[in-house]
C-alpha cells in the first residue's frame, strides 16, 4: 500500500483494522509498504478496508507471479555449444562459442567496438540470481540482493543445495529447454527436470548476455524469483526501489505480468525519473498481447525476440504496443550456474541484448535517459509488422543513425 502517514503511523491503522506491516518496499522512501492480513482475514477484504482509512493512498493485493519458463521450441543443441575453445575476453577467459556466437554477430557486437565502448554503470538484473563465481562474470559482478531471503547477496547457488544436496562440478555445458536442463557428457536428464527446480539458472543466463554485450559493465544480481520460477509483486517493486537507490544505471527485466499494477508503474516512474534505463522482456506467448512491464512504453522498451535470420520467433509476443525493438532469442549461448555455458531462449534472452546496448550508450552519453535510449533504439533494421522499429543493430544505435 501507498501511505503519507508513515511507519508509525501505518502500523496504528494496522492494530485497529487487523494486520501487521511486514516493511517499506520503497526503501529511504517509507511511503510504500507491504502489510499481511491477520489470520482469517482475506487479503481483498483487508484492502477494501484500508482503501477507506485517511492517509491510504493507494491499496493493492499482492499476487504471485512466474518468470517465464524458456521456449519449448528449441530441440537442437546449436554447434557454438560444443565449441569450448579458451579465449580472452576483457580480463577473463571464456569459450569461444559463447563469445563469437551467431547472436553476437547478428547484433554487431565486435563493430560496436569501433565507438571505442565496452559498457560503463552498473546494470541490475531482477531474476532469480545468479552463479557469484562463475569464471565469466565474477569479476564484474556487485553483491546485490537476495528478495527471496530478504539477506544480502543475489546469489542462486542457495537453491540448488536447498533441494538436491547436490552439485555439478562434473556438468560442461547445459542446454535449457522449457522444463529441464540436459548435461552434456552425462547420460541423464538431472538435477532440474521434474523438480522445483525449473527456472534455476535463468538469471545466471540472462546477466551473461549483458556481459557479452557490455563487458566492462558492473552486473547487479536483485534475486526476486524462486527457482521453481515463482515471485511476489511486491519483491518486484521493492527490486526496482533498491536498484535505484543503489545507483544502478539500467535495469534489465526479463519478465512479464499479463495484468497491470499501480505500484509498479510508480516504481518505474521513479526509476526513469532518476535517469535508470527500464529494458523489458515482450514475452513467450507468441501471441500479440499486452504484458507488463513491456506496455509502460513511456518508462521501458519491451522487446521481441527474433531467430538468427530476423523472423519473428514464433514463440515471441508481437505487437507495437509491447514490442519497441527486437533481439536475437533462439537458442542463446550464455553462462549457466557451476561455471558452464547454457543454450536458451526466450524473450528473456533477447531483452539483456539492449539491456547491454544501455550501458553502451552510457559510455558515450553519460547521463542518457530514457526517452534518449528510446530514440536510440529507432535505427534497427526492420523485420516486419508489429516487431517495433527492427532488429537490434548495436552499431546503428550508437551511431544514431
């Protein structure tokens, strides 16, 4: 809920009408607060309730939500995932089929070099964490924060040994398709396939596609889904409040709600108000449909996924009113929790592609905001109706033209 009457204040309304201020979501702010009903008492009727109290300024349930599982259309295991040649890149040593990938040469990575621009700020990702010592990323990675746990770090690695005991030192690479995750060199389908363990490793893959784009850039992991996929609202929102606050630069989000929320939208506001850079994910219904936070154009660029030959992947939501641009999103080659590579897609994948590109133009327009970044982002190359001004074309977007 949204109060001018502070903590104190919030929690005397709470002993006269039956529920407990669980704490502020908006951080420093303590205007927006999450309160739990007392036992027996219905959320809905709680927040009718509380609607008609002065000081309340807005009232809304929390409800669940769940990040997108990847495409089940992948059924190949792409060649560049065999591809485990050591090579160097910006300090660490990586595989070569991750750092030379067809999506990476789609986009034009290696030309955006040519700006002289490896990425600059700090870019948050709200997901379900992410592997802190994977060889690829931990050199650029900022502890952030774990949601789920309400503790400090945005760690994933929790999980795993939270539900199978278990670890993968001997795993090479892993291949994500909607439900599972195939080890190679292994004769098993393991460790994730039928357990709560669904969506682990998502975040872990999405922040090493921001890597691939912006090397240099500081990765912030804010962990507000559970690996079984599952998140809270509220998490979200409270996400967005300590990403700015913690001076994040761009925020990366690779999920998508099909009904809007207020808070939300203020938290957003707040964030663009300050100059942060909202990327969004379009989704993977593969249907033309509104999605938040896709559809808050004014304050995120949704984004689409496209196949290695800038057709609309099937799987991907379409329509201008969500989709801003496009990105690669057919079978991704990325870093997977244990120090692996993962193969994946999904909108979710897409989306940290310009979520990267934002840390680009940081290096050459510090203090860019989010209508700049928008306008940036007009010089793709057209793949078609409803996909928005085109596929991502790094290179065209920092030149501007």
């Amino acid at each position: 809920m949204r109060t001018n009457l502070g903590p104190l204040g919030l929690n005397a309304v709470c002993l006269l009408q039956g529920c407990t201020v669980v704490g502020s979501l908006d951080g420093e702010l303590n205007r927006v607060f999450l309160v739990k009903p007392a036992a027996g008492l219905l959320p809905e009727i709680l927040a009718g309730t509380l609607r008609l109290v002065t000081g309340i300024l807005n009232v809304e349930v929390d409800h669940p939500l769940l990040i997108p599982r990847n495409s089940p259309n992948v059924t190949t295991i792409p060649p560049g995932l065999y591809d485990r040649t050591p090579v160097t890149y910006y300090g660490s040593t990586v595989w070569n089929g991750y750092a030379n990938q067809p999506a990476a040469q789609i986009v034009g990575v290696s030309e955006s070099r040519a700006f002289r621009v490896s990425g600059a700020g700090i870019v948050a990702d709200i997901d379900t964490g992410v592997d802190p010592n994977h060889p690829a990323l931990k050199g650029v990675l900022l502890p952030g924060y774990d949601f789920t746990r309400n503790q400090a770090g945005g760690s994933e690695m929790n999980d795993v040994s939270h539900y199978t005991g278990t670890s993968c030192s001997s795993c090479q690479s892993a291949f994500v398709t909607q439900s599972s995750v195939a080890l190679l060199d292994q004769s098993s389908v393991a460790l994730l396939d039928g357990s709560p363990l669904v969506a682990f490793g998502h975040g872990t893959e999405v922040m090493g596609v921001i890597h691939l784009v912006a090397p240099t850039a500081r990765l912030m992991p804010l962990k507000a889904f559970r690996p079984d996929g599952t998140g809270n609202l509220s998490d979200i929102v409270r996400a967005i409040y300590y990403a700015v606050q913690n001076r994040a630069n761009v925020i990366n989000m690779s999920f998508d709600l099909t009904s809007s929320s207020s808070e939300l939208s203020s938290a957003l506001n707040y964030a663009t108000g300050r100059n942060v850079l909202c990327v969004a994910a379009a989704g993977n219904a593969g249907r033309r449909e509104i999605v938040y936070p896709a559809a808050l154009q004014s304050n995120v660029v949704g984004v689409a996924s496209t196949s290695d030959f800038d057709a609309r992947s099937s799987f991907s939501n379409y329509g201008n009113q969500i989709v801003w641009v496009a990105a690669p999103g057919e079978e991704i080659i990325t870093t997977y929790p244990f120090g692996t590579y993962a193969a994946a897609s999904g909108t979710s994948f897409s989306a940290p592609f310009v979520s990267g590109t934002a840390s680009l133009l940081l290096n050459l327009r510090p203090g860019i905001n989010q209508s700049q970044l928008a306008s940036a982002l007009t010089h793709e190359k057209y793949v078609g109706p409803d996909m928005g001004y085109g596929r991502l074309d790094i290179y065209r977007t920092l030149a501007g033209r």
